[in-house]
C-alpha cells in the first residue's frame, strides 16, 4: 500500500504506522495549505470494544523542508493522552454519544499542537483539543458527521486541526499487486508462471474499500510554511516549493511492568516511521534497509539514491508481462539511472522539463513531497495529477484523490522518462497501466472542504471488512 | 540555513521538553535516589552537558522525579563500565566501572520476579 505496514518493524506497530501524507493547497482555501498524515492502518469499523485510538506514547510529527536541504525548519508535533472516565465498565460508551464532552463516552483522547521552527523554538498552538470517537453505529454515534466536525479546531490565524478516525481514501487492488503484480485489467498478459490461474482482464478489487484510518489533519496559511513567508504566484519562484514528511516516534526504552499491567517508556525519542513519497518504502526500498529507512532523516536518503535510480519494479515489469515492455526492458538493460525517478521522488522536478511547473528544491536527494504552493487548485483535477495534465496533482504535492499507484506504477513503466531522454519512446503499456481502480471505487465520498477525507465507515454498517 | 536533522525526536525528544544541562543533571540525581547507582554520583557522565558532578541538586528535586518517572538502566559494556541511563526523554551515557560491576552483580544474584 502506499505505506500502510511497509516494512517488518512498523507493520507490528501499527499506532506509530506512517500510512499515507497529503500535501495540496486547499481547493475550498487556496491562501492555505492541508497537511494530512495518517496512521493506525487497515482498521476493521466493528473493531470494538476496544476502539482504534493514537498512541499517548507516540509523538506524531509533520516536517517542512523550505529550503531544499531535506531537513525540518517547521515541525508540527502532536501528542495525545487518552482519558477513562470509569475504569469499572467494560464500555467505550454507555449511551450513545451526542456530543464530544458526553458523559456516556468513557474513553476520550485529547492532543496538543505544538510548532517547532528551526528544530529548537516550540510555540503551543493548541492544547486539550478533543478527537472525536470512532464511528460505531446509529445509538452509540448518531449523527457522526455533525459529532466530527465539531472536532475541527480553530487555532487562529486561518489555522485548523483534526485528529480522528477516517475512511480510508487511497484506494488500491492489494490482492493483485502481491499477487505477483497480476494487475486484474491486464491479467492476460501476465506471465503467470505457467500456472494461468487468473488469465482474463477484470476490473480491479479495491482492499480498502471499507476500512478506517486515523488522521492528523492540518490546515495552515502558505506563508507559514515558506521560506521568509514567501506566498506569490510565481510559479518558478525556489520560495514556492515546499518539502513535506511525516514521522512516528518513540522512546528509546519500552519496560513491560507486569505487577502495574503498563508499559514504562523512558529516554529520548527515536523515529520509528516516516513517509515522503508514497510507495517509497514499500515498493522501491529492499526489505533488507525497510526498517532502517524509516529511522532515517530525508537529508540522508543518498544512501537509497540507487535504489530510485534502478528500481527492482522496473525491471520486474517486462518479465511479469513478456512482450509489453520492450523499450522499459531495453532501458533496463541499459544500466542507466532513472534520472526520471531521481527528479520525481529526490530532488524534484527542475523548470523546462514540464511547461509552467517546477518543484525543484535543489541537488539534495530527499524523499519528500513537493510541493509548488503557487499552482492553484484546478477545478477539474486529474486523479493523474502530472500524467494527467494537472499541475496541482502529484507529484506536486498529493490530493486525497491522486491514483497515486497508477501515477508511480506509470512512471516505474518509462512514461516519464522521455521528460529527461527525448530519444526515449515509451511502450504504449507505460501510460495505461493501472491497478483498475479510481475514487468510484470507494463507499465513501471525499469532503469537499477540510479534513477532506470522508467520513468514516461505522462498525454497525461495516461489520465485516 | 539549515536546522533540524532527523526529526526534531530523533535528536532526542521534543524540542518543547528538550533538557538543558540542568535537567540532565537531576535526572542523574534521580537515580541516586531510586537507589539504583550508589557511587553513580562521583562517576564520569558521558553525556553533551553532563560532565559535572551533580552534587547541586536537591534532595528533593530528586525524590521529585523519583516518583514519577521511571529510571532505567542499561549496561551497555560492562567491561568498559559504560552504562545508559534513562529517565524522562533522557538518556545519559556515564563510564562507572564499580557501577556497572554491582548492576551486573546484583542481576546475578536477585532472585527472579
């Protein structure tokens, strides 16, 4: 998945679990910019008793690079704590939940916002804010839409907040893609290692398509985030383009105290998680270095720079499906880097190479989103975003909506690499290859206005996932 | 100018709790008062901040933390004597041969709990 469970370490750790990391200008607020991080993956909405919650021992964070060295000068950092209001019932709620202060909701969680500039100065933007519950059903969370929204923060000067549970918006045929990338609209090209045990096309099968997420989702003006405030309309201009990336924390030591049934957390904390470019981690770096990666800094990721520069996908494709990838094959055989893929996931896209867009942020190779805060919103989005036309979609930045699996798997495929090797002609496959699927493809429709994401499945509706 | 590296955690904890010299200072205080490092306060901290002795806190700073935070030691070479120590978002790393030496020796002769 985008990077839902990516790496051995993280994917039995699931509260601390990067999953996905948004970055646009707002449509529905194009002074501002939305930041949304996710964590706690693949939550069943009938989970209960024990409802999906963040961790009170994690420190959840969104960095912002504003000056191409793949390092924070803003850091937003989040910390919750979770309150019983009586240990004596085995109840998340004892009546159903009208409000966020209701005396039948047992078990609450607050958070506070605290934003870092220049790795040392902390200024408190928030505190005590309350997330909503999870989404349970029609008595225990009537009218959840009004309860959720209500758990929007104003923060003051044009910012707000979210911290809550979510339908899960990136949509993704999982079944087929571990199947040995047997793409279901392509399924009869597949090599099928002799065995044909799927050999006609099909749509694809979303395995998201009813599960829940929790986000942190952060609403802020550009000029928050720029460098020197800078928020012009110039898209060339090095100031407009921001870096973006999450991460998950915890302290160096865990102690199981047996005789308290609690788990002591003591020293500084580390960084167990984090999450640029989609897919990153999941598809592009070996297993062997997943972990390591995600204790890693961006400003360091020339160390994975060769995994970008000649992707393992890459060159699985035309052996997955003989005779579709020939100029991809013969690129691979070639032992060129995918300067293509080094610009689109390291360092950014330079100005020429795309008419009117840049989001370059210099030589220094970081996995991070990129983002050109003076493209607007379009009001007719591609959920191809670049490869579509749409200079407001990924890579610039991400929108809830991107098919960003298409996007990457397009890519990986040689559609992009005539942006850098104008002798380079892509196989026809390259610009049509998908995992079948697109927003129709999930329940739940997007918000049209913050946190965007929608509102999420209940466990009433959505019993079995 | 460039600023954070990893994270701003991974460089040791929030920056709204990040510890001056001082609270390095108590937590190692602390531990004395757990009872855990007899002689741990006339050993050498290894730690950015930590050189002196912390003979200057208080008693009751000590017990302060003592109660509410946990104290957890780790000998990380006991050869060497180097053993880490953490408490809050801290973690100080001190050369205490004798200390390490009684952490290893009373691990061999506790009874299990």
């Amino acid at each position: 998945m985008s990077s839902h469970r990516e790496a051995p370490g993280i994917s039995k750790d699931p509260v601390a679990d990067s999953t996905d990391v948004y970055a646009f200008v707002s449509p529905d607020q194009p002074g501002t910019v939305t930041l949304i991080a996710n964590y706690v993956p693949l939550q069943a909405p009938a989970g209960g008793p024990n409802f999906y919650e963040f961790g009170s021992d994690v420190l959840y964070e969104i960095h912002v690079d504003n000056n191409g060295d793949g390092r924070a000068e803003v850091t937003y950092q989040f910390r919750f704590r979770t309150d019983v209001r009586d240990k004596n019932t085995f109840l998340y709620n004892t009546g159903p939940i009208h409000a966020l202060n209701s005396h039948d909701w047992n078990r609450r969680q607050f958070y506070s916002v605290t934003r870092i500039d220049g790795g040392t100065n902390a200024h408190a933007l928030g505190s005590g804010l309350a997330c909503p519950p999870c989404n349970i059903g029609p008595l225990s969370t009537p009218h959840y839409p009004a309860l959720a929204a209500a758990a929007v923060h104003d923060l003051g000067g044009g910012r707000r907040v979210f911290a809550g549970q979510r339908a899960e918006g990136f949509y993704v045929d999982l079944g087929s893609i571990f199947d040995l990338g047997d793409l279901r609209p392509f399924a009869s090209a597949h090599a099928h290692y002799g065995l044909a045990k799927y050999p006609v096309n099909g749509p694809g099968v979303n395995a998201t398509k009813n599960l829940n997420v929790h986000s942190i989702a952060l609403q802020v003006p550009i000029s928050d985030l720029t460098r020197d405030g800078w928020a012009g309309a110039v898209v060339s201009d090095p100031r407009a383009v921001v870096g973006v990336w999450t991460s998950a924390s915890r302290q160096r030591v865990r102690l199981f105290d047996a005789e308290r049934a609690t788990i002591l957390s003591s020293g500084p904390f580390d960084q167990v998680s984090r999450l640029g470019n989609p897919l990153v981690n999941e598809v592009i770096i070996p297993m062997g270095s997943k972990d390591y990666w995600n204790t890693q800094a961006p400003a360091d990721d020339k160390q994975f720079a060769s995994y970008v520069a000649r992707p393992e996908l890459a060159s699985l494709l035309p052996s997955l499906y003989p005779g579709v990838f020939p100029h991809l094959a013969a690129l691979n055989a070639s032992g060129k880097p995918r300067a293509d893929l080094e610009a689109i996931l390291l360092t950014g896209i330079p100005a020429g190479l795309i008419s009117g867009f840049q989001n370059y942020t210099g030589a220094t190779e970081a996995d991070m989103l990129r983002l050109n805060t003076a493209i607007k919103p379009t009001a007719t989005p591609s959920i191809y975003g670049l490869l579509g036309g749409d200079l407001a979609g990924f890579p610039n930045g991400r929108r809830v909506w991107d098919d960003v699996v298409a996007i990457e798997l397009r890519a990986v495929a040689g559609a992009t690499h005539a942006l850098v090797n104008k002798s380079y002609t892509p196989d026809a496959a390259a610009s049509a290859v998908t995992d079948g699927l697109t927003p129709a493809d999930l329940d739940v429709p997007y918000l049209r206005s913050f946190p965007y994401l929608g509102v999420p499945h209940s466990g009433f509706a959505v019993p079995a996932s | 100018m460039s600023h954070a590296g990893r994270s701003s955690a991974t460089r040791g904890e929030p920056a709204a709790s990040r510890p001056g010299r001082r609270s390095v200072l108590r937590g190692a205080a602390g531990l004395g008062a757990a009872g855990l490092a007899a002689g741990f306060l006339a050993g050498e901290a290894a730690a950015p901040g930590a050189g002196a002795a912390p003979r200057e806190d208080t008693a009751p700073q000590a017990a302060a933390l003592a109660a509410h935070e946990p104290v957890v030691a780790h000998v990380h070479d006991a050869r060497n004597g180097t053993v880490d120590l953490f408490a809050g978002t801290r973690h100080v790393r001190v050369s205490d041969r004798e200390l390490a030496a009684r952490l290893a020796r009373a691990a061999r002769s506790v009874r299990s709990v």
